[in-house]
C-alpha cells in the first residue's frame, strides 16, 4: 500500500525524462500514488522527508520490449515454453523482481502465455508479489508454426487474423503484438515475410478498429514495408535480413519510408552481446558455441549500423532489452541504452527513449515516463550523473513504484 504520508524526496540533481537538462538540487512531494508538486518548496508539516542528496532522481525507467516467461539464461526457447505453467510462472515472477530492483518500474510484455501474465499481473495488483506495472498482450499473432507459435497465437487468412485480435481483446490485452516474420523459433524464416500483405492490414485494420495499438516485429525489410502499409504503430526489430545465413543489407526506401512515417522502432540491440559474454565465460566453449558467438557478432555489427542509419534519417527509438530471450536478463536495459549511444543516439535520447518516449509508444503518457505533477510517483535515484554517463543507470539507490518504495 502507498504511504498515507506526503513524502519529499530531495536529490542532488533531477532529470525529468522529458529531454530537459537536468536540475541540480531537485525536489519532488509525493502523496499516496501521485507526484504532486516539483521543486515548487512545498513541504507539508506531516511529510517524510527521503534525502537522496548524493543522487540523481529521474523517472522510473521503462523497457518496451520483454518475455516474462522466459527464463533468459540461454535454455532452448522451445524446452523453455514446455516447462509446467507453475514452473513458467516462478520464472516470470523472479523476472518482474529483477526489473524492478533494476530501476525498471514498467514492462511491456511482448509475447508469452495469457494465463501466466495475466495472473502475475494481478498478483502483483493484490500485494502477493512485486514488481513493474506491466503492459500485455498475452500470446503474439503468429502464422501456424510462426515465431513464438508455442504460445498460442496462431492465426491464418484476413478472417483468421481479424479473430484472433478480438480474442487477444476480449482475453484482456492492453494491445496487439503481430509476429511479421520468423525468428528464433525454430523452423521459421526470419528473412521473408510470414503474413501477407492482406493479412497484415487486416490485422492491424481490427486493432484499430477496436482502438488497440498494434505492434509489429519485423527482421526483414519487406515485412516492414507491410507493416508500414498497415498503418502499425511501432516496429520491432527493424532488422534487414535477406537469407538464412547472408549479411543484412538495408534497403535505403524502407528506411526512409520508417522515418517519414513517424513510427517508432524498437531496435533490441543487446540481445547479440548478452549471447556472446554467455560464450566468452564458458571454459571450453563447443565448435557451436564459437559459431553462435562469431554468428552473433557480425549479426551485432551490422545492427549497430543499420541503426546508426535510421537514426541518421531521424527515426524514433523506443527502448527495449529482449529480455528473457536467449541470455537477456531483466536488467538488460542499461546496457540497450549503452549500445544506443554507441550507435550515435545522445544521452538525452537515450533517456528519453526509456522514460516519456517509451510511455507515449505505449500510451501511458498520462500515467508515468516523467517527473511531472498527476503522474504516478515511479521514481529512482542513482549514484553519479546518467545524463552524462549511461553506466550511472546501473547504480540503482532507491526505487518507488506507484508511490510504494521498493528499494
């Protein structure tokens, strides 16, 4: 439960997550779950007062892109989703913990079984356990045998797809996630399109129809190109794949066409390096381990251009880890946000892609990404100036959710 006490909590300095400079010496009065006044010198005679001097206090910091069922610890996807629900559940438990003591006070769900988030959503709602506020939509949309099909989300033809939005709405999804190519799930091709044309705008046509945003992961430029002929709202990914094992090269006209729509992209740049530090500590890594790694790393450099050159075109980034996929753990978002800034994002930008940017891509603008009055009180403090260095991030000294101290 929220303190009933007004709570002050003075920093060293305060970011606001809107892109501003940070402020030095910054105080923000909190009462039950709401920011209610910043650095306006209100102190009322019953507050608590937190002093965070030697930190920077900025919002709780948002990671767009995760599977909470996934354990992120390099097992198998396909022995990772047979596991019994109960032991599935204990993993996206731990998973949401981790986020949490991390400074991640919100989880965008990007795919995994409707029972298992639903149910820690409304644990963590009850007090029986703790951690982000979480945005889901349960299974992902998937051709049948398509990527991540193991959890349900398997649909075919305009009709088919049309039925599987309403059944992700009417299972209580905050939005639409479409599977538009292959990816790790064995069996499926990364490099081609899995839906349609038709498909696809058929699909995004009923999220919108319903008034559900609709998100779309996309390893290959065609299948970006649909969604953007869709009208998705987001790309995930944003990969340009062009066969099973040659290099990606980016398609000049697809990229352009991402920046002029103004939709978002998602680009999960941490996923490669998490798979080859998993191989480096290993005491004799196998023949496939060496070619994992060597795969993963020339996979890493050509993303890290092919975001250089959707940044270039002024495309905006939403942050997101991959957590739990392969060797992602659930703070993997700082070192995503590191990755960025080498790819030629600003610290600001980076900032901002996890805070305010990443709750308008969600459409939680009204409700947290900011230290603004009427938002909710998810706040952190770190050690040292992230605005300045994004390794700070990893100095996580306080956490309130929702008002609610964690850390």
């Amino acid at each position: 439960m929220a303190a009933a006490r007004p709570t002050v909590i003075r920093a060293g300095r305060l970011i606001d997550g809107t892109g501003a400079a940070a402020v030095e010496g910054g105080a923000v009065l909190v009462r039950d779950d709401r920011i209610i006044a910043v650095n306006d010198g209100s102190v009322p005679l019953d507050s608590e007062i937190i002093d965070l001097s030697d930190c920077t206090l900025l919002p709780g910091l948002i990671d767009a892109h995760v599977h909470l069922c996934l354990p992120g610890d390099g097992t198998p996807f396909p022995q990772a989703v047979a596991e019994p629900r109960g032991v599935v559940q204990a993993i996206a438990l731990r998973n949401a913990a981790q986020a949490v003591r991390a400074g991640i006070t919100t989880l965008r769900d990007c795919g995994g079984f409707p029972d298992v988030l639903f149910a820690l959503r409304r644990a963590i709602a009850l007090g029986y356990a703790f951690g982000p506020r979480l945005v889901l939509a349960g299974w992902p949309i998937t051709i049948t045998g398509g990527h991540c099909h193991y959890f349900g989300g398997e649909a075919d033809g305009t009709d088919g797809v049309r039925g599987k939005v309403r059944e992700a709405i009417k299972s209580g999804a905050d939005y639409i996630k479409a599977m538009g190519t292959g990816g790790g799930t064995p069996g499926t091709q990364s490099w081609r399109p899995s839906y349609s044309r038709e498909e696809m705008a058929a699909l995004v046509d009923e999220a919108h129809r319903f008034g559900y945003r609709a998100i779309v992961h996309c390893l290959c430029g065609e299948a970006t190109g649909f969604a953007l002929d869709a009208g998705a709202d987001e790309i995930e990914h944003a990969w340009f794949m062009t066969g099973p094992e040659t290099p990606q090269h980016l398609d000049p006209q697809v990229a352009d066409r991402i920046a002029t729509s103004g939709v978002p992209v998602c680009p999960t740049m941490s996923v490669g390096h998490y798979v080859r530090t998993a191989v480096a500590a290993l005491p004799a890594p196998s023949p496939d381990d060496v070619t994992a790694a060597d795969r993963w790393a020339r996979l890493d450099a050509e993303v890290m251009e092919i975001v250089a050159a959707l940044r270039r075109r002024g495309v905006r980034f939403v942050a997101g880890s991959d957590a739990g996929w392969r060797f992602s753990s659930f703070d993997a978002l700082h070192r995503e946000l590191e990755l960025m800034a080498e790819a030629g994002c600003s610290v600001q930008e980076c900032l901002v892609a996890a805070t305010s940017g990443a709750a308008a891509a969600l459409g939680l603008e009204a409700e947290t990404g900011a230290i603004r009055p009427g938002l909710a009180a998810d706040l952190i403090a770190v050690s040292g100036r992230p605005d300045e260095d994004l390794a700070a991030l990893r100095q996580v000294r306080f956490v309130m959710k929702g008002g609610t101290r964690i850390v």
